[in-house]
C-alpha cells in the first residue's frame, strides 16, 4: 500500500523548535534546592518532560510534601522568562524546515500562551507560527491526554489520522498516540542525545530523529518542489 502524504505537521514547541529544556530543567533543580528539595536533571527529565507547568508544581507538591511559599510560582516563572532573554536559541534547522515544508504546520505546547509567545519571538517564529499556535490552556487534558494534539487537527480541519507529530518528550509520545497520530521523536535539543534511552512500549514513536533535515530524506513528499 502506498504510504499517504501526511496532511498536516504538528510540532512541540519545547525541545522542538526551541532549545528550552535544559535552561528550564537547570532553573527548577536550582530553585527547590533552596527549598531543600534535592533533585537532578535526570529526575526532571524522567517526570517532568513534556508537562504543564500547573501539573508539574502539583507532582513536586505530592512527591515532596512541600508546601510551596507565596510567590514562588512568580518568582520561578518571571526567573525562566529572564534566562530565556538571555539564553534561548532556535533549534538548528527549524527555519529551512518551515522554508521547505510542504504541508500546513501547527504547534502544540504544554507551554502557557505568555510563554510561547516570548519564547517564539525571542527565536523569531511568532510572525510564522503565532498564529497557529495552540496552549493547553484551551482544552480540558493536558499531555499525555490526547486533548491537545487532537484540538490543534481539529482546529486546522485535518483528520488526526492524517498528522504527523514531532516531539521530545514521552509524555508528548503518549499524547500523539492516543490522538491516534503517528510521532516522531526528536532528539536534537541539549537535554537529549544520541544516549538517550530506548522509548518504553507505550511511548514507542515510529522513528527518531537527530536533526530536522533528517524529516525530508525520512519522507522527500514533504518538501516543497524547487
């Protein structure tokens, strides 16, 4: 049977088409280690990858029995923003991506709309991608809830079994599978590599990719024809 043009390219924002991952990971390690809670970049890889900020803060809550002081969602999201100004970088190859693709893309974020919004510009993508952008402040789940990815198709009016989906994390995996959509995982971004372990079963991607010039040569139909 002769394999089908995807209809539409969704993409995460975070470790996708921003370096971000790292610079969030390395803030939130630093600012409850002075709450004395003790944790890694691998900790935060494993559990918080690809989640929401809300979920993300209610897991640390439960797992550590903090009760978390006034102002430090505040302080830890202004203090985010901050290091991005300074440090956020478009991921090699997003911009010749866009340039040649040959079918509609959106994005799905864990991301709140102020963040991807700074984010996106800071890297000079809002103008492209602002405006098919989608939060999950606009549905009910979050990721790995199929919610999101299956909100972005409709809003772009393209069946879910006709995306393709470009992520980082297994929580996104999860989500794009139970959208009943095939996913690709990236691996390109700074809190990833090519030692990055074996996907679990239930968050098995169809293919991994280290680079985004990797997606044409994968699957040449998605290019533009020169």
């Amino acid at each position: 049977m002769a394999r089908r043009t995807p209809g539409l390219l969704i993409l995460d924002c975070d470790g996708v088409l921003i370096d971000s991952e790292i610079i969030s990971a390395r803030m939130l390690v630093a600012e409850l280690a002075k709450l004395g809670v003790g944790i890694d970049l691998a900790y935060v890889a494993r559990h918080f990858l690809g989640r929401s900020y809300p979920t993300v803060m209610a897991t640390i809550r439960r797992e550590f029995g903090l009760d978390l002081p006034a102002g430090f969602e505040e302080r830890y999201r202004e203090g985010l923003l901050s290091a991005f100004a300074r440090e956020l970088r478009i991921m090699p190859g997003v911009a010749d991506l866009l340039d040649r693709l040959a079918v509609p893309c959106c994005v799905a974020t864990s991301s709140s709309p102020r963040r991807v919004e700074m984010s996106l510009r800071l890297v000079g993508l809002w103008d492209r991608l602002g405006g098919v952008t989608f939060t999950a402040s606009e549905v009910a789940r979050g990721k790995p809830a199929p919610d999101l990815f299956l909100h972005a198709a409709a809003r772009m009016a393209v069946a879910p079994e006709e995306c393709l989906v470009i992520e980082d994390s297994l929580t996104g995996i999860r989500a794009a599978l139970a959208a009943g959509m095939e996913v690709w995982r990236f691996t390109g971004g700074s809190h990833m590599g090519p030692d990055t372990p074996e996907e679990p079963e239930d968050a098995r991607a169809a293919r991994r990719l280290a680079a985004f010039d990797e997606i044409f040569r994968a699957m040449p139909e998605l290019a533009r024809t020169p």
